[in-house]
C-alpha cells in the first residue's frame, strides 16, 4: 500500500474511533436522562441499551488491537 493510501485508511479508521466514541457518549448520557425521568422500562431505554452494548463491543475491539489509549 502506498503512502498515501495508508494515510487515507489511516485517516477513515480514526473518523470511525472518533464517531464510534461520540455515539457512545451521546447513548450513554441520553439512557441516563431517561433513568432520571423514571423510565428505564420503555422501549426507547432499551433500544439504547442494546445500542450502547455494541457500541462498548466495538470500542473494545479498538482496545484490544492498541488503537485507543
């Protein structure tokens, strides 16, 4: 691969870490704005539940292969 090929895939990685963790934040704090409004039973809650579970599930690969600190 060439140089600037590397750099462009380099580049696509890091914007995906950068969505993949933006996403997470966002899951995680609107799961804790529906917490605080007592509804941790609805769908919405749960469907962000299943959300953040892949979301950890990516971030963890990104971990274990060294590409985040």
């Amino acid at each position: 691969m060439s140089a600037p090929g590397a750099a462009k895939r380099l580049a696509a990685f890091e914007a995906v870490l950068a969505d993949v963790q933006r996403e997470y934040a966002a899951t995680v704090a609107r799961m804790e704005e529906l917490k605080e409004a007592g509804r941790v039973k609805s769908a919405t809650y749960r469907q962000l539940f299943a959300r953040r579970m892949t979301l950890r599930e990516m971030l963890t690969l990104f971990e274990v292969h060294g590409l985040v600190k």
